[in-house]
C-alpha cells in the first residue's frame, strides 16, 4: 500500500497535504523549525527515521534551545522530594528511554513512542493547552521575583493529627506587656537586605529568584556556648523581614508587609535553630495592623520541631504562654501597630523549630498532591488537569474538571456545574486545607462521591495566587493589589489569574447552569466557619440562596455557624468573586470563610481547629451538595420554612430595639433583607484597591497631563461678525454686573428704609463708571451651580421607617442551554 516503505526514494516526490497542515501546524505552535523543503512526505517518514543517520535518536530529554518561544519553558525544572522513590525510579526509567530528534532542522518532543522504542508518528497533547502533567512529568520548580533571595533548601513537614483537643489559651490578666525598644538598644541578628516594598514593582521573576551567591543573613556564632538563635525566612510561603534579640531569651520580630506594598502583616513563617532546651524563650511580634485579632480570646501559635517530627512523627501544633495582643507603645504618628507575644520552652537542644501563623500549605505541596493524582491511573480518568493560565510571575495556574464520563451526549449537556476556588488570599492557607479535603472526597471512590460526578462538572482553581503564595505574602498579588478586588478588571496582562477564572465562568454559564461557586478565604477576627453569599431580588428564589448553609451548619454543627453567616452587598464588595459571579447569574455564589483558630460550638467548644478539622469541611460540601439536590425536596422546603421563621424573629429583634411596634402579618416578608444584617466590612481589603502599582506612574503622569491643558487657549477671532459678538457679549456682561451691584447696595438697606430713585440712579451711574475703568474680564457662565449633595437631611422627629417597597421581578436571565456543547463532554466509544 506504501511502497515507498521500502523502496529508497530516488526522486522528487509531490507535497503531500497532510504533511502541509502539520508543518503549519507544529510551525506555529513551536514545537521545530525547519527548512520547507528538507521535510520528508508522510509516505517516506518511518523509512527515513529508521535508515537515514540523519535522523538517528538520541537518549534523555534535552533542551529545545532556538525552538520554545516562551522562555519560562527554558527554566529549570524542580523534582521535588515529595515524590516517594518509586515514583522517581519510573521517571528516570522513562527519562533513560525517551527518545528525541538529534538533527539540526527537525526536533520534537511531541513525538510518541513505543516500549521497543520504535518511534510512532503521532502528536502528543499540546500541554500548555490541555493537559499539564503526564505520568513521566516533572514538576515546575517555583518563580520568584528577582529581588528575592532564596535558600537552596526543601522544607517539607508531615502532616499530623494531635491526640487530644488543643483549647484555647485562658488569660490570667498576669501577663507580660513587653516595651519595644528597637535595634537602638538591642541586637540585629537576622534582616532581609533587598525586599521590594511600596515605590517599586515587579518587572520579572527566575526560577530561584535572586542571582549570585545567598548571603548568610543571621549572626555567626561566637562558640557552643553561644545561645543566640539562628532565623530564617528566605524559603517558600516564609515571612520574617527582622530579628532583634533584646535581652538573652527574648526577640522583637517585624514581618515583611506584602511585596511592593507598605502593608498587609499578618501571616508570619520562620524558623529558628540553635534552641536551649531548658529556657523560656519570649517573641513579640512589633508591626500588625489589626486592631482585632483571635490572639485575644485564646488563639495559640504554631510550632513544628524537625526532631520530634524524625522521633515521635509528631508535626505541627498550638503552643505558647503569656499570650498578649496589644498596641504598640512606640507611635510614629502616621499609622498605629500591634504587637503578639507569648513565650515558649522548646522541646529539644540544638533542634530546628518553625513557627507559623496557621498551617502553612505551599506551591510544591498543591503540586506534589496535583501530581499523585495525574499518576493515578483510575483518579485521572475522571480528573482532567489544565492549565488556566500563567500568573505575573509565570507561575502555573491549574484548572481542574472533574466529572465522571457520560454515556451520550445529551447526558454530558443536562449536567450542572459546581465552580470552586481557593487562596486568592495567600496567607489563607486554610482555604488549601478545606479545598484538599474537598478533593480528597470527590476523587475518591466513595458511593456519594460517584454520584456527584454523575451528575455535576466540577470546575476547580485549588490556587489563584501562587505568585503570594510563593513569596509568603498575606493579601497581595504581585501587582501590589488584593486580587479579591478586582474580578472585574479588564486589565488581564496586571490581573491574569482573576481575569482568566472570570472568563472561564462566563464561557462555563455559556455552556451550562452553574449550580454553586464557592471561594475558599479565612477569618482573622471571628471563629468557626461561616458563608458570605447574596441576597437575592426575585421574589421566586426568595431565601434560597440561605438554604445551602442552612443545611452545612445541620451537616457540621459543630464546626460551620450559620448565625455568622451574612448576606449583604456592599459597594465595597462589588469586586469580589462571590458579588461579581452572582450578578453574572449564579444565584448561590459564596465565600466561605473558615476561622484561623477554632470552635466556639458543639463538642469542639473552645478549641483549635486542626488540618483534618478542615479537610472534614470539605467531605461536608459535598454531602450538603447532595442534600440541596436531593430530588425529594423534603429537607429543601423545611429549610425554606425554618428560614422565614429565623427571619421572623429578627425582624421582631430589630423593631424592639428600634423601639417600634409592628404588625408584620401578611407583610414582613417585603422587608429589604440588607437592612436588617450587619455590615461584613472589617477587612483593610479596600487599601489594597486601585490600579496595580506599575500602572500609578503612568496615571501620575496622565493626570499632570490634563491639568497642563485643563485650560485651553482662546482660539483667535478671524472675522468681524466674532468680534462684534463678542463686543456685544462683553457689554452685555457688564450691564448686568452693574445690576447686581445695585441690586446688592439695596438688600443692605433696612428693610423700612425707601430709595429714592435719583439716588439709585446715581449708583448705577457711579457703578458703570467704575466697571469702565477696570480691564475687561473673562467671560464667566451665568446659570447657578448644582448641589453636588441634592439629598435631604430628615427632620429631628421623625422616625426611621423600613421600606415597604417589593422587591421588582428582575429575574436574572441565563444563556439558554446547548444541546450538543462542543467543550468538556466526555462520552464512552
């Protein structure tokens, strides 16, 4: 059928149009360049790669040096230590075997081969489009800004479950209040030299971050007796900006606000070596910003020693005494700080320790848990692993789709979508800690897991900002802003993580009913774990969207108050994920916000919660999810009538205190509902607003730009008809200044007080007198100005009456759903 399979071929051959579209094809995307005629016909391929030396294989992947046009994929590539050995013997067995073009003109690594190592002509996945891992795939080592000084070593705890409740920490009102003395009177042992900070911004990244040697940023010690203490922060998701050792035991630490920024500190990870086993140990922690914060009713620090971690597999846990938040005594006059103290006795001599604001989970942990489940054979038939997008930084941004595959095309169309994301707020970690939960359970193979994935697609961003996760910012971006925002930014090259997530919902909502979004955040200030959602205006989903936390806080009682729970727009929220997917049509968009310390409920009362405290959250979405699909609406509609009666009582709650009686029979429910919850205001969020930093010189420049030439020049007068116009404007103008100033000569009168006209007319003769003398002036506009403020104050007795307006019927319309979707179905053969 091909004879030129065995035949050498002697003469010209005519192009084949296969091999046309390929060239083209493989041309634009990068993959190898060549010269247009040196390429063989789709006929002669397989003879040539198996006779010609020309074409001989090589060993071992190599650099595609001259043939990538993005230069992030000619970076390093981290194989982390996660990964157990068996993992590794696979990927260097296939690393060993896989073959690759060695001719100048024609290289691949798109190219397919069998196990006797015969080449099959067959093109694999583009990765940057569809798919990112593979079985034999290597994981992206983290990009840091170039400012940024990076240890060469990996941090990795295990993950650990203490025995017992941790409780709260009990104040005995006896407790320490350090005064802050500074560098002035004490001893810098660790300061970060080159951190970028507000005035800069970012402008590139590497694999690494900083070039050129580390320098050792701690004090050297003197001998073995030596008790100064060794920090460290220069690693991934660390943050500790400097160290002062004030007396023997005892620290001052200030953290690094979020990068290209002057503030956000609130997450802080470090770690310590040279400990003493014997001693008391205080740190204070000199520069928070929050006023409030859980450290006041009993929240704990976290530690983790390496050598209980080698001997007891013990990991992570709440530790720390004399545990104070108070505010600083030393005040600048510009903006006030908080401090946190405790005290501590470490476990061990000559141990390395870290300490943490909460659980820290990393870059590499998402991708070494991404990368398990790529590898498994079953979890990757129904788990499908994208790339969403690249952060500033260059970092990856993965997608996941999770659904189980569909017998027939109208089966994959008639499925709903369930949208879920996490750490847009890097020092959130715990939202990674309920998201891992989450997955967990639904890539499981559970009963209720199948089900879920029968009848829904799950869209899942588990890290939206890796570039703050990476660096160990608490809120902030790489562009110096809070991501949470600004979901409805148009500026995608400044905000690519949350412009391409919002563009994958809008094509989502084009394709399918998006049942649920969920964004995954944590609370500094309140305990437990609550939603923010929105209430919604059409009078037939009437209280709807509080039916699924209704139902969590039944599923988690435990854990999830429902009483936390708020439902309020603001206008300082219309950025964020949950306001901006709930106008775009997803009637049950919440951000679920789990606390950083504990319970307050049930049997967990005042205590901390632990890792798998959250995961089991994440098993609770998913059994919640099938209770609020339930096709027996039984739970659905007692929910509804436990509502109207919790909102019944609140009414009545807020008319007592207003002192106002009312028969709300038959009417309350027309009540605006934001009237009656509290503000969820609280978060300094709105500091982080505006336009990316990079972006505020090029408006400094533009807005002095306008004020050059607010005022324009005259444009001069050509002909004699302008003139006389304006001749006869300008006299105009005066007579009627001569008027006003009569006018205003006689209001100063009193009010029994006549004139006489031969008098007013000599004021305006004195006038018109004086107004010729001066010089002509600019014409000025006439018509009064506007108020700026038209509304009315209300008068002092009168009373605050709610509104009684319905609610108008605007029921948000949904894109009518395709029948045959041409994305994201998967069907048997």
């Amino acid at each position: 059928m091909f004879p030129a399979l065995e035949t050498e071929v002697k003469q010209e051959t005519l192009p084949d149009p296969y091999e046309d579209f390929m060239y083209h094809h493989l041309q634009y995307y990068g993959y190898f360049k060549d010269h247009r005629g040196s390429l063989p016909t789709s006929a002669t391929h397989q003879h040539v790669w198996k006779n010609n030396p020309r074409y001989l294989l090589s060993g071992s992947f190599g650099e595609r040096q001259g043939m990538i046009p993005d230069p992030l994929q000619k970076e390093k590539l981290l194989w982390p230590t996660c990964i157990s050995s068996p993992v590794h013997r696979q990927i260097e067995a296939v690393s060993r075997d896989s073959l690759m073009l060695s001719s100048p003109l024609l290289r691949s690594r798109q190219l397919l081969h069998d196990e006797f190592g015969e080449v099959n002509p067959c093109l694999r996945e583009p990765r940057d489009l569809f798919t990112f891992f593979s079985s034999s795939g290597p994981l992206q080592a983290p990009r840091w800004p170039i400012e940024c000084e990076v240890i060469k070593e990996n941090l990795h705890h295990i993950e650990w479950v203490p025995p017992q409740p941790e409780y709260f920490y009990q104040p005995t009102g006896n407790e320490k209040l350090p005064e802050i003395v500074g560098e002035e009177k004490g001893t810098v042992v660790f300061q970060l030299d080159s951190v970028p900070t507000e005035g800069s911004y970012f402008t590139s990244s590497r694999v690494g971050g900083k070039q050129g040697i580390i320098k050792e940023l701690a004090v050297t010690l003197q001998g073995p007796e030596d008790k100064t203490l060794l920090f460290e922060s220069r690693f991934e998701s660390g943050n500790l900006q400097k160290a002062v050792r004030v007396d023997t035991y005892e620290y001052e630490l200030t953290l690094r606000t979020d990068l290209y920024t002057n503030k956000h500190t609130q997450w802080f990870y470090f770690r310590v070596q040279n400990t003493r086993k014997d001693a008391t140990y205080r740190f204070t922690i000199v520069n928070l910003l929050k006023p409030k914060s859980l450290y006041t009713v009993g929240m704990k620090p976290l530690m983790y020693s390496q050598l209980d971690a080698k001997t007891h597999n013990i990991g992570w846990r709440r530790e720390g005494n004399e545990i104070r938040y108070y505010k600083n005594n030393r005040d600048d006059g510009q903006q006030a700080f908080y401090c946190l103290t405790w005290t501590i006795q470490f476990p061990h001599d000559q141990d390395t320790c870290f300490f943490a604001h909460f659980y820290p989970y990393t870059y590499t942990d998402l991708q070494c848990y991404l990368l398990s489940v790529a590898n498994n054979p079953v979890q990757s038939q129904f788990c499908k692993l994208r790339t969403l997008c690249r952060s500033l930084a260059g970092n990856t941004v993965y997608l996941l789709t999770i659904t189980n595959p569909s017998r027939t095309p109208q089966e994959a169309a008639a499925k709903k979508a369930v949208v879920l994301s996490a750490r847009v707020h890097p020092g959130e970690s715990n939202g990674s800690w309920i998201m891992k939960g989450f997955l967990d359970f639904i890539l499981s193979n559970s009963p209720d897991a199948q089900l879920l994935r029968d009848i829904f697609v799950f869209k899942v961003v588990p890290m939206l900002n890796p570039d703050g996760v990476i660096v160990g910012n608490y809120r902030c971006s790489l562009a110096g802003r809070d991501l949470n925002r600004h979901y409805k930014t148009i500026l995608k090259e400044s905000f690519p993580c949350i412009w391409y997530t919002r563009n994958m919902i809008k094509r989502l909502l084009e394709e399918r009913e998006v049942l649920l979004y969920c964004d995954f955040h944590g609370h500094s200030r309140k305990n437990n774990i609550f939603l923010y959602g929105c209430n919604n205006n059409d009078r037939k989903y009437w209280l709807h969207e509080r039916v699924f936390p209704l139902m969590l806080s039944k599923n988690a009682p435990d854990k999830f108050s429902f009483h936390s729970c708020n439902f309020k727009v603001q206008k300082c929220k219309e950025g964020t994920g949950r306001v901006v997917m709930w106008r775009m049509g997803i009637l049950n968009s919440y951000t679920m916000e789990s606390t950083f310390g504990g319970s307050t409920l049930g049997n967990k009362r005042d205590t901390h919660f632990t890792t798998e405290d959250l995961k089991s959250l994440g098993y609770h979405v998913c059994d919640t999810l099938l209770d609020f699909c339930d096709p027996d609406r039984t739970k659905f509609m007692q929910c509804l009538t436990e509502l109207k009666e919790l909102l019944q009582q609140e009414i009545h709650k807020k008319f007592n205190e207003l002192g106002q009686d009312m028969d709300l029979e038959g009417s309350w429910s027309d009540i605006c509902l934001s009237d009656i919850e509290s503000s969820t205001s609280g978060s300094d969020s709105s500091l982080s607003d505006g336009l990316p930093v990079h972006l505020l010189n090029v408006a400094d420049e533009l807005n002095q730009k306008k004020k050059m030439y607010k005022k324009k020049k005259k444009k001069p007068l050509q002909t004699r008809k302008q003139r006389n116009e304006q001749y006869q404007k300008n006299n105009l103008m005066q007579e009627l200044k001569l008027t006003e100033d009569a006018l205003s000569q006689l209001h100063g009168r009193d009010k029994g007080t006549s004139l006489d006209p031969s008098k007013m007319t000599s004021i305006l003769t004195k006038s018109k007198e004086r107004m010729q003398t001066e010089k002509p002036r600019p014409t000025v506009s006439c018509s009064p100005k506007r108020s700026t403020n038209s509304s009315q104050e209300p008068a002092a007795d009168m009373k605050s009456h709610w509104s009684r307006n319905r609610y108008p019927a605007t029921k948000r319309g949904r894109a009518a759903m395709t029948v045959y979707p041409s994305l994201h179905i998967y069907t048997y053969p």
